[in-house]
C-alpha cells in the first residue's frame, strides 16, 4: 500500500502530542536525536500553559540529546518524566530540585525494558531519519540509541526528515534487536565490525502521523582534552596499557577498546593514537568521538563499533565526504547491542570510563555529587565496567582547585562497586586493583592516586578506623562530604 504521509512543519506536528504521552527520541547524544521537536513540544508547553492547560510529557532518549534541546525543554516545564540520561544544566536543575522525576539507567536494558513493558506504552516515536520510503522503511541517521525499539513499540511515528545528513550515512548502521526471553538467541559478534542485521528499520506505515522537513547539524559538545590534567591521566593510561603488553595479559594483537565522553577519554584515545607501542585496534564502544575519526584516517584504529558519530560538524562532514573508507571501518548499532554485555565479555573490552568519586577500597560514583545531585547519570558506563575484560577508571584527584578529593573513605552514592572496578588511574598515577585484599586496595590506592593534600587525612583514617575485614569509622566516614557542605572544602 502506498502512503503519502502530511508534511507537518514542526509547530504543527507537536499538536499531535498530547499531556502525558510518553514520547521517545531517536538518536544516542545529539547525534541523531531530533533537532526541531523539541523546541516545538516547549512552545507548545508555554503556550498551553499560558492558557492554564496541563502539559506536559514523559521523555525517553538513547542517552543525552543536545544540551539546547533538554534545555528547552526543561525551561518551558514541558517534561515530568525523564530516562535515562541527560547532561544540560537546565534539566539537571529541574530534577535536583524534584520538579522532574528522573530514572537513572544502564543505557543497555532500556530498549528491552520497554519491550518487556515496564515503562507502559510508547504514544508518540520522533524519529530523525536520513531517507523513508513509502512502504515503511526507514534509513537513520548519526545516531541510532533505541531508534529500532520506539519505531517498532510506539503507536504513533513522527519523522524528521533531515536533509543535512549524508543519505550514505545509512551504510554504516546495522539493525538488529535480540528477541524477548524465553525465546532469545544469542547475539552473533565475534569482531567489533561483525554485521548482523539490516540498515534499515521496516515499520508499520500507517503508524507514522507526520514527517517533517529539517536540515540541521547534530550541535555535538566541544571538546578541551589539552588541560594537562588529562594529558597527565592519558599518559598514565598508556603507561599502563604497555605494562599489560609485556606482562602477556594483553594480547599483541591488543584486545578492542571501549572510551566514555568527555575531556578526558578525548585526550587518552589521542595518546594511544600517538603512542608507537600501542599497536593499531578496534573499538567496541558507545559512542564514535572526535579523536576516534582520526585515527581511523592514520590507521590506529582498524574499526569502530558504536551507536553514534558524536563528532564535530567538520569532522561528521568529513566522515560522509569519504564514505567509500568510512564504511568499511564503522559499524553503528542500537545500544542494546553496541552495550550488549554478553558481546562485551565475548569480546574482551578494555572499558576506559571516568568517575566523580572513588572510595579507598574501589566503590566508584559515576552520578551523584555529595551524595545528593544528579550529574549526568550512569550512562553506559555500567555496561561495560561490569563486563569488560578489564575495567579501568580515571579521574583527576582533586576537583574545584582542590577543595574536593575524588578519593574519600567511603563513596557517597555507588554505581560500579569493589567488584567491577579493576584499575583506578589519576594523574597522580595508576591503583592496578586484582588480587587485592580491601586493606591492600586501600594502600594501594591512597598511596598511588590520591592528591598529596589528602594523603596523610586517608592514611590516618584508614589505620584508626576499627576494622575487620575493611575498617570504617562509621562515625566519620563522612567527615571530608561535611566538611564540604559545611565548609566549602573538604578539608574544612
Ligand atoms: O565541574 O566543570 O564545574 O569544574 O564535575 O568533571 O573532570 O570535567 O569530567 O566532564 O568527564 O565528567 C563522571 C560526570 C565526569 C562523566 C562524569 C566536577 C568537576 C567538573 C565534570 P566543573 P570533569 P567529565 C559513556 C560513559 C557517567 C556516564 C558515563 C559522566 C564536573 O564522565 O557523566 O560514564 N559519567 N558514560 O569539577 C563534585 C566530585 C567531583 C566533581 C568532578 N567528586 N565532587 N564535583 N567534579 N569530581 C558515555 C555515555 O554514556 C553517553
């Protein structure tokens, strides 16, 4: 059956979205996810509410949009429901302050948590697509997070045709989605650039309500990996990495790497681009950034496997200017699979994630500060510390001009604990955590990663605090957050 859709502009298509849908984007970051919606559901929010209307959505994502677009959101109060990651200031404030409920999630269970419906139904999918066709096929574009799922579960679809995109970027996606148990098979990757299912998304075509036309770039974040800080951590990295070589416990052929965001994984994926030891590698990932395309050009990195471009608009317009290399070395996956932990473990994944806070026995915080304020959430960090043949996290040693130690005696909020976390490296220099009792972590720790201004306050606390198989003074694991809050700084 043939259909020809309504050309909505992007005011007229936020009509169709009513208070209390459950809407979800497209997209894994801003890239992919869409670019005039957004805007458009927070006019309508000001609008309705002027009028003394109710408005409100649920919002589900792939893992952050663009700042801009959370941000609007969040200014015109147009959200009371988000998951599972964000990383605006705007939206940060909002649920800190309890006006949004916020659902902090691994970013690799939340397409099957939909599909097993925990999250009730999805009423409204905006989707940005590259290209459609009239019978339901849809080609994504730089981002493809929970794209498959939303346009496979939700009743009604919105298209953002963006004509910005390359329409060969479609070449690099692979869309495949393991079945609900008990009837899931196993996921067939055996190489981080094994394709295994199609680069389209075939649904319903009755179910898509509008598609509205845009042209507009991903807006991705600038990047400052030059501090010397990360230099420092990226260096302590690779020093690492080698160690591991010699030892044997790294192969020659060296094992695929996963990197998070951000400055710092910026700066240690272009060290171990630099580093002549470090022979060329694959990437088994989340998200494809800015340092990443580059040493796909020089040929360190062999290929990617990712949910996302999350690269510059230079760097994105380079990518589908070369198309013919490209394509051949990058792999984009729903984050079911590029998160997947049984391909994680299968494959061996170094995982390189940054923390906010680390306790003297391993315990990792990727999301709270002091305990209290939501950062950004646990992203896919979890998926792959968890499952990663070695899991190693870095952060510098002190935060806020040295007001805050990222090392303290007990963490105050806990994502990845003593279990998962293997490697603790600041630039301070590397806590190599296996095999390790608590109370040789904790040496271990304090005398390699910490700051020299907290050294002295951890080794004290640990030799007075009582202890059995850890020791903890309950009455004063908190004393540096108290300090904090009380003081300004941790050391009071
Ligand atoms: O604040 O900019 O105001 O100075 O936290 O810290 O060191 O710039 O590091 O930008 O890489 O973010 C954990 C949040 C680190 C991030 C986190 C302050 C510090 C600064 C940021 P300022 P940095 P980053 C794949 C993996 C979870 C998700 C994840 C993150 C700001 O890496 O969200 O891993 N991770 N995803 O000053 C108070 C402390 C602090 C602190 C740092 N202990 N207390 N403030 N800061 N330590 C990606 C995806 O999943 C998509």
């Amino acid at each position: 059956m043939k259909q020809s859709w309504p050309r909505l502009s992007a005011d007229e298509a936020a009509e169709i979205i009513q208070h209390d849908d459950m809407v979800a984007f497209s997209g894994f970051t801003a890239a992919g996810s869409p670019k005039a919606l957004p805007a458009a559901i927070a006019r309508r929010a000001r609008e309705l509410h002027q009028m003394q209307q109710p408005f409100q959505i649920r919002l589900l994502t792939g893992a952050s949009i663009s700042t801009a677009a959370d941000d609007a959101l969040s200014e015109a109060d147009a959200v009371s429901w988000r998951a599972p990651y964000q990383s605006a200031a705007g939206m940060r404030q909002k649920i800190n302050q309890g006006q949004i409920k916020f659902v902090d999630l691994h970013l690799s269970e939340v397409a099957q948590m939909v599909n097993y419906g925990f999250f009730g139904d999805i009423d409204i999918a905006v989707i940005e697509a590259s290209a459609l066709t009239s019978d339901g096929k849809i080609w994504l574009s730089s981002g493809i997070g929970n794209a498959p799922t939303w346009l496979r579960k939700a009743k009604k679809i919105i298209i953002e045709l963006n004509h910005y995109h390359s329409p060969r970027v479609a070449e690099l996606a692979d869309i495949a989605t393991p079945g609900a148990p008990p009837y899931r098979h196993s996921v067939a990757i055996f190489s981080a650039l094994d394709r295994i299912g199609l680069h389209y998304v075939q649904v319903e075509p009755q179910k898509i309500v509008a598609v509205v036309d845009t042209e507009l770039p991903d807006a991705g974040n600038v990047l400052d990996g030059a501090k010397p800080v990360c230099q420092q951590i990226a260096d302590n990295v690779v020093t690492f990495l080698l160690q591991e070589m010699a030892q044997g416990r790294i192969p020659r052929e060296f094992l695929p790497l996963q990197s998070g965001v951000g400055n710092i994984n910026n700066a240690v994926m272009a060290r171990l681009g630099e580093s002549p030891d470090i022979p060329a590698f694959m990437m088994y990932s989340e998200v494809l950034q800015e340092s990443v395309a580059h040493l796909l050009e020089t040929g360190k990195i062999l290929g990617v496997s990712a949910s996302s471009l999350t690269v510059s608009d230079k760097t994105l317009r380079n990518i589908y200017d070369n198309m013919d290399f490209f394509a051949e070395r990058i792999v984009l996956r729903p984050q079911e699979i590029s998160n997947n932990p049984e391909i994680i473990r299968r494959l061996g994944v170094i995982a390189l994630n940054v923390g906010l806070e680390f306790d003297i026995y391993g315990h990792a915080n990727s999301t709270h500060v002091a305990g209290a304020n939501l950062m950004n959430g646990i992203g896919g960090s979890g998926d792959f510390e968890r499952n990663a043949y070695l899991s190693i996290f870095m952060a510098p040693s002190i935060a806020k001009e040295g007001k805050i130690s990222t090392i303290v005696p007990m963490c105050s909020h806990v994502d990845h604990s003593e279990h998962s976390v293997k490697v603790i490296i600041t630039e301070q220099g590397i806590a190599d955590l296996r095999g390790l009792s608590p109370i040789e972590r904790a040496r271990t720790i304090i005398d390699n990663c910490v700051h020299p201004l907290y050294r002295d306050y951890l080794h004290r606390y640990l030799e007075t605090a009582p202890g059995g198989h850890l020791h903890h003074d309950l009455s004063r694991v908190f004393e540096l957050h108290t300090n904090l809050l009380n003081t300004g700084s941790m050391l009071g």
